[in-house]
C-alpha cells in the first residue's frame, strides 16, 4: 500500500477518535481482531424509527416495515454492546493507526 495513502487513512482513523472526546458524539469501536458475538451482514443506517437503509452488493435498498427496523435496531444494539467506547475505543483507535503506518 502506498505510504500517503496509508497516511491519509491513519489521519481519518485519528480524526474519529478526536471527534469522539466532543461532548456530543458518542463512538463505538469493534476490535475486528478480537472474538465477535455478532458481525453485521450488510452496512445499514439507521433513520430513526420510520426507515432504514442498507448498502448491498447491487445498491442500497430502503426498509420502512415496522418488524425489519425492529430487527435492524436490535442487532445495533448488540454490535454497540460489543463495541469498546471512550477511552477503550481511542486507544484502539490509536493502535490502528500506528499498524495503518508501518
């Protein structure tokens, strides 16, 4: 991989976690080296209680049925269970980034 892009991806991955000292953000870290209780089968975002999206192999697709929000709430609930939060997550943060350099 290329040295500046690696540079880049360390700064985004520095960013986050300085982003989440700000009182108003709350960041979850899943250590994808650690055991997993859950892994999310597609990318989904979550748009309050009335719809969701998920990102596909063919594009992204809008839910707005009541029992799949239901079902896409819960399982962020369980990732953000397993997730590591404040300081746990920023030093995560900071070990990713300093393996995203070398």
């Amino acid at each position: 991989m290329d040295g500046r892009f690696r540079a880049v991806q360390a700064a985004v991955v520095e960013h986050i976690a300085d982003v989440s000292t700000r009182e108003h953000v709350e960041v979850g870290v899943i250590d994808q080296a650690g055991p997993k209780r859950l892994v999310a089968p597609e990318t989904f975002h979550i748009y309050g209680e009335r719809a969701a999206e998920l990102d596909g192999t063919l594009g992204p697709a809008f839910v707005e049925d009541p029992t799949d929000l239901a079902s896409l709430h819960a399982t962020f609930e369980r990732l953000w269970a397993q997730a590591h939060h404040g300081d746990a997550a920023r030093a995560l943060l900071a070990r990713i980034a300093r393996a995203v350099r070398r």
